[in-house]
C-alpha cells in the first residue's frame, strides 16, 4: 500500500479527541508533522507538513465521528506514519497507541483482536480509510447590536427595539442609518437619541 500524507479533516477528526484547544492542536500539529517526515522520507521528497485550522478542530470537538471511524482513522494515520526509523519510539505512536485503547474499550474490542474478526467487522470495512476532507462554511461576523437596532427601524420594529437599547446603541444605529456622522452622534445625550430615532420610526412606519 502506498503511503500518503493525510489530509486536515481526517487530522482534526483524530486530535479533536484531546482534552483541551492546546492539546488538541500540539496534537494536530505533531501527527501532521510525523506523517509528512514518514512520507517524506519514503519518496525522498521535502512536502511541508499540513495545517490544521482551529475551525475544523473545533467542528470535530463538537461533531465527532464514531467510535468505529475513529478506530479506522487511527489505524490509517498510524500507518502512513510509520515509515520512519523513529517511529516506534515516537510521541505520536504512544498517543494514538493510548487512543487506540480507550477506543477499543468503548467498542468492547480486546486489544491483539482484529476489527475484521468482531461484530463490528461490517461497520469497520465501511468507515474511511482516511477521513475525506470537508469544507465548512465560513462563520458569519456578529451584527453589532446598533446595526441589529437599525436593521429593526428599518423593518418597523424600532419602537420594541430601541426600549430595550442603551445609548452606545443608539448612537451606533444613527450613525448606520445615515442621520448624523459619528463624530455628531457621540455628542449626543440619550434623550436626544431618541428623539432623532423615534423621527426614523415614524418615518420609516410612514
């Protein structure tokens, strides 16, 4: 079998398993860098190792995959890995060797016992090899709350919106809405802020 220097996603599926956002990403990090001097050192090439964003770490913290693709995935990274002299003795053998087992002893798999020979023979021949990559949406930024403000006037739903809103609010939907610069704005006191919004409500209800 040919050896290959897994992707991100199938990464971030492993070390999102550690207990912390450090842990998990020294965890990416280091078995992305083993891997790539394992293959490396096979095909007599000099590949950088790859990058594993916070963003697919955390999506896999907080979706995993199962048990039976965590087994699969860990046997896969711990093959394209071991094409290396120091592979035994390393960090990453001993991690995904100690993952190994706490997953197995969810799955009630001895340790010597091949998937293959186990109920779960049809579950394992089904899971990925290696995990195919995924592409997450980007996050939208979060609306400030003045713009949340303006975007209400603007929908005739000012009058509920603006009660609930400090001044800071205030001046930041004004300026959104066009009704004063932002240097103009910040001179105002809260009762002048609402008068300038209640004059939008009643124009924008118009």
């Amino acid at each position: 079998m040919s050896a290959f220097t897994t992707n991100p996603t199938h990464l971030a599926a492993i070390a999102a398993t550690a207990s912390t956002l450090t842990a998990r990403r020294a965890f990416a990090s280091v078995m992305a860098r083993t891997n790539v001097a394992s293959v490396n050192r096979r095909y007599n090439d000099s590949e950088p190792a790859e990058v594993v964003s916070d963003e697919l770490i955390a999506h896999f913290h907080t979706n995993p995959v199962g048990d039976v693709q965590l087994l699969k995935a860990i046997h896969c990274q711990a093959y394209q890995s071991s094409d290396h002299p120091a592979w035994a003795d390393s960090p990453v053998a001993t991690l995904l060797a100690a993952l190994e087992q706490t997953v197995r002893a969810r799955l009630g798999i001895d340790a010597d016992v091949d998937p293959f020979d186990t109920h779960l023979r049809d579950a394992y021949e089904a899971a990925q090899w290696e995990v195919r990559p995924i592409e997450l949406l980007p996050t939208p930024a979060p609306q400030s709350t003045g713009a949340a403000l303006a975007d209400a006037i603007l929908a005739g739903n000012g009058s509920a919106a603006m009660a609930q809103s400090h001044r800071g609010q205030m001046k930041a939907a004004i300026v959104a809405l066009g009704l004063r610069t932002a240097s103009e704005a910040r001179r105002l006191k809260r009762p002048e802020c609402e008068a300038v919004l209640a004059a939008e409500i009643a124009r924008a209800a118009a």
